[in-house]
C-alpha cells in the first residue's frame, strides 16, 4: 500500500506553474497586471525569442522594499487582499500571490525593485526554485524583472513550447490586450507610457494622451477605426462604452472582440451571444462583428475568481448583461442605419505579361452547329454575363502553344483558350463520364446542373464541382514547383493587427511557393510584391486578406500541409464559377466532362457534396413503376 506524504516545495511550485504559466504570454500578462496594479506611469516589456530566452518588465511603479522580496517569491503571498471578504470585491487584476513563485520556480528569475521613497533598492535572484540573499540595487524607482531561460528544470515543458514567431504572436496579442485595457476611466486618453520590443526592435509604442481610437488604428490599422460606432448605455448594475465595427467589418471569427470589465480583460459567451444577435439581420450567417466594449459594474455584481488566468468572469445577472449589450448594439445599429455596403474590386495595380496555361489536359469539343461560341472568360480576364468558364483548353493534344506577351489592354481581348469544331468528324472526343455526347443537361436555379445518365439523374453543384478541379489543378502546380507568380507595378501595401505582422513575415517561404511575394514595411504593414498568375483580375489585397483569415482562425498557425491546404482551397474558392451565375449548355456539358480532372469529385476541398445522384430505380419506386 503506497504511502502519502507532503509534496516538496519546490515539486508544489510547479504543479502551481503549470496551472497559471500556460506559455510566455501568460507571465507578460501576469508581470503586466501586478505593474499596472503598482499604478505605474510608464511600462517597458522586452522579450527575445518568443520569450524562450528573455521576458523583461520595466515600470516606475511603487516598487516593493528590500525586506519584503525573499516574501514576494513565495506562494500566496499578496498585498492586495486581507480577508476573505475582500475575494468579493476585487479591484486589482491580480489578487492570487502565486505568479511570481511559480514564475521563479521554473526559470531564472531576477527581482529589482526600489520603492520611490528610498534612495537605493534591493534585487534577489531565483533559479528554479532556489533563492540566493538578496542585495543593494541602484536603479530607479519601480520594479524590474527579468526571466531567462524559461522551463529550463523542466525540459519537457519546454519542449511543449510552441515556435518563436508564434509565441511572439500570442505576447503581442496579449500586450495589445493589456494596453487596450488600460483606457477603463477614458477613452480619450491612456494614462501610461507603453514600449514593447521583440529581439531589439521596436515593436510597439504608445504615449500617454493617446486616444482609444489612436491605439486601435495602430494595432488593427486605418481600416478599421474609419468605420467603428461609437456605443453608450447603462443599467441599474452596469454601465457600457466602446465601439462596434460596422456590418462591413465581419471577420470570420469572434476574436475581434475584445471585452474589458472594471480594467480587466475577458471573455464571456453571454456577451459575444448578445453581440451577434445585436448584428443579426445586418451581417451574413458565419460571420462576426468586431467591438471594443468596455463595463464597468459593482464590484460584488461580479467574480473574477473562478480560474487562475483570470480570463473568464461570472456575473450574477448575466440576463441584464445580455438584454443591456444587445439593446446597445442594435439601437447604434438602426441609428446608423449601418447596412452592408457592396464594394466593386479596383483593378489590381500590374500589367500582366503572359496567360498562364493552368495544365489541364486538352481536347477538342464539338459544338452543333446552331450554338455560335461564347465570348472568352478566362482566369486573366474579367468575366461578363454571359461569359464562358474559366477553363484552360486547347485543340491539339500534340502542339504546345508559347505563351504570347500580352500587354494589360490586350489581355482583355485576346483569343480564347479552347478551339470549336463544327465537324464532328473532324474531331477527338474524350468520353469521360457519359456515353452519350449530347447527353441531356438543365440548369437550375442558376446553381445547379441537372444531367440525365444510365444510372438516374446526376444534380450537379456547379460551384462545388469546379472548386474542386481548380483546388486539383493548384495543387498539382504545386508539387511541380512555386504557382506562377506575376509582379505587381505597384505593390498592394496591407495593415495587420499588431500580433498578426510577425506570424505572417514567418511563413513568407510558403506563401512565396503559393505566388505571394511579402516582405515587412515597417510597424504592422506588409508589401505584397507578387500575386499568384492563376488568380488572373482577382484582386491581391483582398484575397490576401482572406489567407491571413485561415491563417488566425485557431489559436496557433497550421501546419505546413494545412497551411497549403486552406490557402489552396480558398483560391479556388474564389477563382471558380459562382452560384448563381448563368450558364449556357456549352459551359454545362463542358463542366460536367470535367469531373474526371479530379481525383476526388465528389466533394470540394471544403467537404461539400458536388453532387447527387437520385437513381432510376428511386424515381421509379417512387411513382409507383416498381
């Protein structure tokens, strides 16, 4: 029978790390509260690494005395609760006493502090756990710590940490978050002097006397802050300020949201339910609205003390808190008569030289004779309604056409890339799914295309299908080498959110493979250089814009392979037909001969059924013949 007995220190030190040191973003959050708790005027935070090798937390804070540092670095030591009571009404943003021992329990952990009412100081050094005498300090008032080497004893944390630029991602978004959170009494103006760097650069600065939407121009660019609404409400318990992006603003996800109660970073599903039902009817199902919301409540209305990140509240009335969030969003919302604004795409900023052949293979097809050809539509030029698919096809399997060089205005009007042959004997017809080459087809709902075959009959989404043989041919471009990129004259210049810049700039190797040339411009701004040829007259910016969607829609950057996967099928996505668009029966039957391209056509790259085959003995079940 095993015996029990009390777990060592330092073994309590790490079970508790564990607990509150998720990764390096968690002890900049937790060095970050305990400084904006000291009431600190100017806050500097350096980190190397992605916070592996360096967390360093500057402020002029009221410090802490000599006597009190060996007491600082041990487990539930606090100044700021007394009783039990006071768990009731939290004022800080920390309260627990554990950060900074478990922090030092797993690192190499240097205190120095000096309270402004002494003229020297004192700094202690902790290595995992082991505490070295303290000494004299001569720096300036405030509190300065240092972390190096962290889960250094514990190699198998360490290993769990993710890479640099990701870790470096989430302590931006984290810093973002605790900046934003510092404008609680007013948004016009931010009370402290904030200064971020990222292995000796400058990432990050912010004045005092900057306003919240200064700071939000700067982290999430010009973009957004040009259409935010201004929102204001109060009940009884809670009072409600911020902004609200307009309809034009979704994203894909809800983490635009940011959400601050009392000064504290949150989150809260209650509070983003009643956001979404607020835009309801204003924005497409799927999509989320952005907002920068800032509560305040009665301190006992609230409880912060439910997990040790402190990231999620309770609220005693989460009712009111609904009913008062979605009351704001949509009376601003009908006050604005904000609606969703269609935008036409400029013409993207280059010439291009040469149509790219997308590879697929060639063949002949034989038109009746009473069917005049469609005007062209291929992926170089714009289509127009009544324009043929976006297909690549030649006449003679045995020829290879060079490539003309084609300027901007000749693109628009050059020859199209499949060949019709009004002599069916003349011609070299590949059978691929039908018998029958004048097999009957019907469009429907100018999205889907019925077809009549041995089996039954075959509904066809048109949208579906042709995504996925776009997402083939990509993909097989790609194993062959980088997608054929085209230089743009003028490059598209593109202002990311703050923790967005250095993910990106960090697969700059995989999105070159993909046609998109990038490099940094300073601050959050990123050139877009060059465009993948494929995508013809899409427009760089936005669809770039669209990858850096997929690439920030989980917590972490995919993999390689996912990577590949999401932006390959987002492309053709946006390259292929659309739901909706007409098609005459040259395009149909042409679709429809085109399912073979794919290796797997019965789904698109997004899992969607392509198609549906209701059989002929259904149908004759059905009305009674069997």
């Amino acid at each position: 029978m095993s015996i029990i007995k009390l777990l060592p220190p330092e073994v309590i030190s790490q079970i508790a790390a564990g607990e509150i040191i998720e990764r390096p973003a968690s002890i900049v959050k937790e060095l970050v509260e305990n400084s904006i708790d000291a009431q600190s005027k100017r806050i500097d935070i350096e980190i190397e690494q992605g916070g592996h090798d360096l967390i360093r937390v500057v402020d002029d804070g009221c410090g802490i005395y000599p006597e009190q540092l060996q007491l600082a670095l041990t487990s539930h030591a606090t100044s700021k609760l007394k009783s039990s009571e006071d768990l009731f009404r939290i004022s800080t943003l920390g309260f627990r006493g554990e950060a900074l021992g478990s922090i030092a329990s797993v690192s190499k952990f240097l205190l120095q502090s000096c309270p402004p009412d002494l003229d020297q100081g004192a700094e202690i050094l902790c290595e995992g756990g082991l505490l070295h005498p303290t000494k004299p300090w001569n720096g300036s008032p405030g509190t300065r710590i240092e972390i190096k080497h962290l889960f250094y004893n514990t190699p198998v944390r360490r290993k769990f940490l993710k890479a640099p630029p990701a870790e470096t991602a989430q302590i931006t978004e984290t810093i973002t978050k605790m900046i934003l959170s510092s404008f609680r009494n007013n948004l016009d103006k931010c009370e402290v002097h904030w200064s971020y760097k990222n292995n000796g650069k400058q990432v990050l600065q912010a004045s005092q006397g900057a306003s919240l939407k200064e700071m939000i121009s700067i982290f999430f660019g010009k973009d957004i802050t040009n259409d935010l609404l201004y929102i204001e409400s109060n009940h009884r318990d809670f009072k409600i300020k911020g902004y609200i992006g307009s309809p034009n603003l979704d994203k894909s996800s809800a983490k635009s949201q940011y959400l601050f109660i009392n000064g504290r970073w949150f989150r809260d599903r209650t509070i983003s339910h009643a956001i979404q039902e607020g835009f309801r009817g204003h924005m497409m199902t799927g999509r989320f609205p952005i907002a920068f919301l800032y509560f305040d409540s009665d301190l006992e209305k609230v409880d912060v003390n439910i997990h040790p990140t402190k990231a999620e509240v309770r609220f005693r009335d989460p009712g009111a808190i609904h009913h008062l969030v979605f009351n704001a969003v949509r009376n601003v919302l009908l006050d604005k008569n904000k609606g969703a604004v269609f935008q036409l795409q400029d013409e993207p900023p280059f010439t291009r030289k040469n149509p790219i052949d997308i590879g697929l293979p060639e063949f002949t097809i034989t038109i009746p004779q009473k069917i005049n050809p469609p005007e062209p539509w291929t992926l170089e030029s714009r289509p127009s309604p009544a324009s043929s698919l976006p297909f690549n096809y030649k006449n003679k399997p045995s020829e290879q056409s060079e490539p003309e060089n084609l300027s901007s205005s000749e693109s628009s009007t050059q020859a199209p890339n499949y060949t019709y042959s009004e002599n069916p004997q003349a011609s070299t017809i590949v059978p691929v799914l039908f018998n029958d080459e004048n097999f009957k087809v019907l469009q429907v709902y100018n999205s889907y295309i019925v077809i009549e075959t041995d089996e039954g009959v075959l509904i066809i989404d048109q949208h579906a299908l042709h995504e996925r043989i776009l997402y083939e041919q990509l993909k097989t471009k790609l194993s062959s080498g980088p997608v054929p990129a085209q230089k743009l004259l003028i490059p598209e210049t593109i202002e990311l959110a703050a923790f967005q810049s250095e993910l990106v700039l960090s697969r700059q190797e995989e999105l070159q493979q993909l046609g998109f040339e990038i490099r940094g411009f300073g601050g959050n701004t990123i050139l877009v250089e060059s465009y993948p040829a494929l995508l013809g007259r899409k427009s760089p910016k936005a669809l770039f814009n669209k990858v850096i969607e997929q690439l920030f829609a989980k917590d972490e950057i995919p993999s390689k392979d996912a990577f590949f996967h999401h932006i390959l099928s987002l492309t053709a996505c946006h390259s292929a037909v659309r739901s909706g668009d007409t098609l005459n029966e040259t395009e149909m039957h042409l679709l429809a001969k085109m399912r073979h391209l794919s290796k797997s056509h019965y789904h698109c790259p997004h899992g969607r059924p392509t198609s549906l085959l209701i059989s002929k003995n259904d149908l004759e079940n059905q009305f009674g013949r069997t």
